[in-house]
C-alpha cells in the first residue's frame, strides 16, 4: 500500500479528488453503481432522492450563508448517494433581477457613468455579460466546497427553455383569471425607480415627529404634512362623540397650505379613536389605506410626489423640492399662518427598500398583480388555500415546527402579489399592447404591437424552480424525479420563495414540489453579531478553506448548529476542525502500520466483538439523525465517536495487541480496528468528504463483497 505523506495538504489534494470525482460520473444518478453486488440487496435502488439548488444569485462571490447551503445539501446528498439512492442534485443560477441591477448600478455609479443614460438594450446585454462571468466564477467557488451536484443538468433562471415555462404559467394564470393588470397602490422605490411588492419592504423604526395641525372646525395628526396639498376629505368614526355634532358628508372652509379650500366630513368605522385627535385627512395616492376609502367613496385621486420623491406643481412653490428637504419648510409656513397646533416625538416603522434603505413612496400606478385568494376559472382552490391544505396534510412538512406555524399566519392575511418589476434586467412580460387592445404570449401577434417594458418579479420565475428545472432537463426527468424530497434554503426567504414555490407547484402540476422544507438560519459571529461588510466580521469561505481546509469549514458550520438556529462560525472553531482533520490522517498513518495482515485472521475476542457491537450503535444513531435531518447531532456524534472513543481510547488499548508476538490475536486486533476505522471514515464522509476520499483510497480499502479501486463517494452507507 502507498505510504500516506506527513500532512493531508489539502492545497493540492481537494482540487484533484473533486477531479476524479466528477470524472467518475458519480454526480449523476444515472451513474451510480446502486446495483452492484456491493450494494447487495440495496433496498433504495429504485428509489430517487432529490434536491433541487437553491440558485445563487449571479452576480458576486460566494459568501459564508453559500458555504452553509452547499454543506447542508451536499451532506444530504451524499449520505443518500451512499444509501443506494438514485441521488439528484441539480444545480444552478438566478439572474435575480431587481438584486443584480441594484448591484451593477454601484458598479455603473464607479465607473462614472448615469445608469439612466444607458440605452435599454445595451444596459441588457452589459449585465447579461456581467452575470455569465460571476455565474461561471460562482460555479467553480461552488465546486471548491465540495458540490458534489450534477453539473450536466445545471440550469439558468434566464435559459430560453426556463423562460418558455415561465411564460405559459402566466399564461395559465391569465386565463384563470388570477393575473390582472391594475392601478392600484404599490410601493414605490425613488432611487431604483421600481415597483416593489410588499415582501420586498423592509420597516426599520424611525424617530420621527407627529405634527398636530389645524384643519378648519378639526385637528389633525401626521407624520407626513408634505403629502398633504391635495386631502380635501376629513374621516372621523361614527361613534367618536367628539364630533358628534357635525354631520356625515357636511362641507366646511379650511384655510389650507397654499390657500383656502372647501373640505368634506365622511364618517366611517375604519377610522381608529384612539389614534392621535381620532381626525384624519386622507391623501389617496400615497397611502394604501387612504387609497381604499377613496375606492369605497369614489373620492378623487391626486398625485403630489413624483417618482423621483420630488413634489408636484399641487405644491405650489415648492414643486421641484425633494420632499427630505421640504418637510421643514412646509411646517414653518404653517406654524406661520397659525396651522401648527403643537408636535410630539413619534417613533415608528417607516417602509423602505429592502436593498438600498430608500424610504418606500407609495404611488399609484398600473402594475401586473396575482390574485392569492381567488378561485380559478377552472374551478378549485385558491393559490393561498392549495399551499394551506398542503401543510396542514403533511404533504408539506417543515423540519422546524415553527416556521410551519409562521407559513401558516403568513398565508391568514395574504395580500394580492405585485409581479412586476420597472428594471431592465430579467424576463419581459409577454403582455402585447396596441391601443386599448391587450394580448397574452411569448411571441409578438404582429405588426403594430408593443411589448410591456416591466419584468417579472425574480420571485415569479424562481418560484417555478422545481418544477421548471426538472421539464426542461433530460427525458424523464419529471417523471422521475418530481417531487423533489427536500427543500433546503436560509429562513428569510420563506415567504419570498419557499411559500410561493409551494403554490406554483401545486397549481401547475398538481403536486407539492418537495416534502420536507429544511430552513437554516443567519451565520453570526463569535458575539453572535450578523455577519455584514460594514461591521468588519465577514468570513470569507475560500478564504478560510485554503487556510484550513474545506473539510474543517463544513464541519464547523454544521457542528452545533440545529436547522432554523442562527449557526456561529469563527475562525476559532474552522482551526478546531481542522486539528480535527490532522487528528484523521494520523489515525490512518497509524492503521497502514499494520494493515500487511489485514484479513488473515477470521477469529475474534469478546473485547472486539464489544467494540464492533459499540460501533453498530453509533451507526445506527447516526443513521437516526441523518433521516430526521438532524445534521448537527449526526456531525457531533462521529466527531466524539471518532476523536475520544476511537484516537484517545481505542487505538491505545490496541496497540500492545498489535505489537503483540501473538501474531494470530495481532491479526484480529487489527481488522476489528480496520473496521471500525473504514466506517468512521464512511459516516464522516458526507460531513469532511475530502479527507475521508483520500484516506479511503490509499488504505486501498475494500467494500464488503470485496470489490476492490471503488471510491468512498458510492461506498454502502
């Protein structure tokens, strides 16, 4: 057998095993030898086991939350790769819209360039090839952590095959009635110039003031009196027996801002009592709640903040200033003409731009909108009561009860779905206009017509990920492989993807999309601080896998970490796991001491027959956490089994046993600590594939039928 080298330099070593792997075909399901006698009797041979990737968004490096993803999927993969599943996963990219613009934009803003001033189509074409060079870079800082996914079915959210099927489920929801286009309130990006749907706004507490103000016979609060040029309506609620006395629909003079206007009672039982002076004005065009009264009164709608948060000539002279700007001026002009009562500090939640902060401007303005609580024209259920049903049967199943219970309440109050995006980047919506005429279709119906200039939301097309991928493949791959088993993915996007998923899924194919949803937390520091640029306590995952090796950050962002915990990963604990992995390869120098009598003794003592009794029980506990995904239990358990049981225990109580004169007892000694070696090296496999690869290939180990040059990657588990 090949002498193992002083140290596993894992430098040289993790790129030519990743080599071999894929050269073995074994990332394919289609490759996999679950059929052959080593495998004998191999129960799971007809049974697939699939994931879907999450697909990066295609526009930087990886960062350490990519690291967790890959670790998590892979040992998933692996292990069932192992257990003689037909194991798919099947990567890919996403374009990731409104994200990858807002990224290319700094980029453009560097470079000195207006991002405004950019024709459409070149502005395209530049952050087409922007996101190609960072897809295929991502790709191979994907292989470095050890993806062992089928690279011959990756997709991209932006393939011509991928956008067909997106197409014809908008299409599919347009002739159900559950895609309309409508002027309706949405919130409004200033800097990005962009609708955003509501799980796309952030709300950060704000110190603000609350300013009390004179309207006419009332007194009004606001956080907001630059919006309030145009409100010509006061709303009271009918029971508040401040106001009794004035009649609903009665008209009264105000000496308003800019001069004096005729202003009109309405009272309604929305209005809250107990909110500021229980009197409010409603300004229709920038606040959702002002919008439905004036729908339900068939109120006047009047725009005052343009779309780049500048006031309107309705502002008189302050049109053109930027509404930042002109609070102050505005409140000083009414303090002088006695309007301002008195302020107060008010502390609350401001909605803004989930990428850039902006405060959100909500506007009117015509948008296209899926309908999340309508039956189909078809008939059946609402896309909110299909993904409802499929949780509470248990077709859907979370691994963290909580998050079920959160997709649960999320889905009680569920609004209709802005989808769409005024960016450049991502997939036109196939909507063709010529006068008031509007067709649906890929395809322009000819001359004269138009296309919309909005793209679909990312979360459109990438809710379509199962199922799209798995169409557009190989043959059969549908068939065979949807659904797909586990959804693995951060617990932030739960409703901006899991849940949508779930729905898409079921509206088009009539099948849940995955079993089981596996939702990982937020990586934190050492101070159990989040990880960002701008706190300095970034972990670069290349970074500390070439120090360290790959091995030890899969370990360290696993071990400890229980699925919907924020994990804490720290430099500290990677250098850990990377003693961890030196304390492997000396156990392996070790046992090539002594493997020339390997397999001549049959015989075994009471003692051994202990130990592999031992061994069979940290099999079967770590084949228990595995199947309920309890990864962090499963990686904790080989780890302590491995290091205190085996190196500091084991191998000590066997060495006079192997230096023993009684050759025959040295012969037992040693095939029972091969044993229990060659399946530590196979549970550890999923967790620190790298080393174990290695290691498993110069001891020459032999699977149990005795076939010999197999690789760990397919031993039986």
């Amino acid at each position: 057998m090949e002498e193992l080298p002083k140290h596993f330099d894992h430098k040289t070593l993790e790129p030519e095993i990743y080599k071999r792997w894929e050269a073995s075909g074994f990332f394919s399901p289609d490759n996999l030898p679950v059929g052959r006698s080593a495998f004998g009797g191999n129960p799971n041979k007809d049974k697939a086991f699939t994931i879907i990737m999450p697909p990066p968004n295609a526009n930087g490096s990886l960062h350490i939350g990519h690291a967790l993803f890959v670790t998590t999927q892979d040992i998933m993969i692996r292990y069932k790769r192992m257990a003689g599943f037909k194991t798919l996963w099947l990567p890919g990219a996403d374009h990731a819209g409104f994200e990858t613009q807002v990224v290319y934009t700094k980029k453009i803003e560097k470079e000195g360039r207006r991002f405004w001033e950019i024709p459409r189509e070149q502005l395209y074409n530049e952050i087409k090839d922007f996101t190609l060079a960072n897809k295929t870079f991502m790709e191979g800082q994907l292989k470095a952590l050890g993806a062992s996914a089928d690279w011959s079915r990756e997709k991209f959210t932006l393939d011509e095959d991928i956008k067909a099927v997106v197409y014809d489920t908008f299409k599919m929801l347009h002739d159900d009635g559950l895609i309309y286009r409508g002027a309706r309130i949405i919130n409004w990006c200033p800097k990005h110039q962009t609708s955003l749907a509501d799980l796309e706004v952030v709300h950060p507490e704000v110190a603000d003031t609350f300013y009390y103000l004179k309207y006419g016979p009332f007194t009004i609060a606001t956080a907001r009196p630059e919006t309030k040029f145009g409100d010509k309506y006061v709303i009271v609620h009918p029971d508040d027996q401040r106001y009794a006395q004035f009649k609903d629909r009665e008209q009264f003079d105000v000496e308003w801002i800019n001069g004096p206007i005729k202003a009109t009672l309405i009272k309604d039982p929305m209005m809250d009592m107990t909110l500021g002076t229980g009197a409010m004005t409603i300004t229709p065009w920038h606040s959702a709640e002002d919008f439905d009264l004036a729908q339900k009164y068939d109120l006047p709608k009047e725009q005052i903040i343009d779309w780049t948060g500048k006031l309107l000539p309705i502002a008189g002279e302050f049109a053109g200033q930027h509404i930042s700007k002109a609070r102050a001026l505005i409140v000083e002009k009414m303090k002088g003409k006695g309007l301002l009562v008195k302020t107060e500090p008010y502390t609350h939640a401001v909605p803004a731009c989930y990428k850039c902060g902006t405060a959100v401007e909500p506007q009117i303005r015509p948008q296209w909108f899926l309908a999340m609580t309508k039956e189909p024209k078809k008939g059946g259920k609402s896309l909110r009561d299909l993904a409802v049903e499929a949780v509470n049967s248990g077709a859907v199943t979370f691994t963290t009860d909580r998050f079920r219970l959160d997709f649960l309440r999320w889905m009680e109050n569920l609004r209709d779905w802005n989808i769409s995006h005024q960016i450049v980047w991502g997939i036109q919506i196939p909507a063709w206009y010529k006068g008031d005429e509007i067709k649906i279709g890929e395809t322009s119906p000819g001359e004269g017509w138009t296309q919309d200039a909005d793209v679909f939301s990312t979360w459109f097309s990438s809710g379509q990920w199962p199922f799209a991928t798995l169409m557009t493949n190989r043959p059969g791959d549908f068939e065979k492989f949807y659904p797909t088993d586990v959804m693995e993915t951060g617990w932030d996007i739960l409703f901006f993807w899991v849940a949508r998923m779930v729905m898409f899924g079921l509206y088009r194919t009539g099948k849940a999309p995955f079993k089981t949803v596996y939702l990982h937390g937020l990586v934190r520091d050492k101070d159990r601080q989040k990880m960002s640029k701008s706190k300095d306590n970034m972990v670069d995952p290349l970074g500390v896998a070439g120090e360290y090796g790959t091995d030890a950050v899969r370990m360290a962002l696993v071990s400890g970490n229980a699925a919907g915990t924020d994990p804490i990963i720290s430099e500290d604990k990677i250098r850990g796991y990377r003693n961890f992995t030196t304390k492997l390869w000396n156990m392996a120098k070790f046992v090539l001491q002594f493997t020339d009598v390997f397999e001549t003794n049959d015989g075994v003592t009471p003692r051994d027959e202990e130990v592999l009794h031992e061994l069979e029980a940290v099999k079967k506990q770590v084949t228990s956490y595995l199947d309920e995904y309890k990864l962090h239990l499963a990686a904790e358990s080989i780890y302590h089994y491995t290091w205190h049981t085996v190196a500091d225990k084991l191998i000590e109580e066997y060495k006079p046993r192997l230096n023993s004169v009684d050759k025959a007892d040295a012969a037992i000694a040693i095939k029972t600590l091969m044993k229990v070696f060659s399946e530590c090296l196979k549970m550890l496999h999923p967790f620190m594939p790298f080393v174990t690869e290695e290691i498993w290939g110069k001891l020459a180990l032999r699977s149990p039928s005795g076939e010999e040059g197999t690789m760990l990657i397919v031993e039986k588990w």
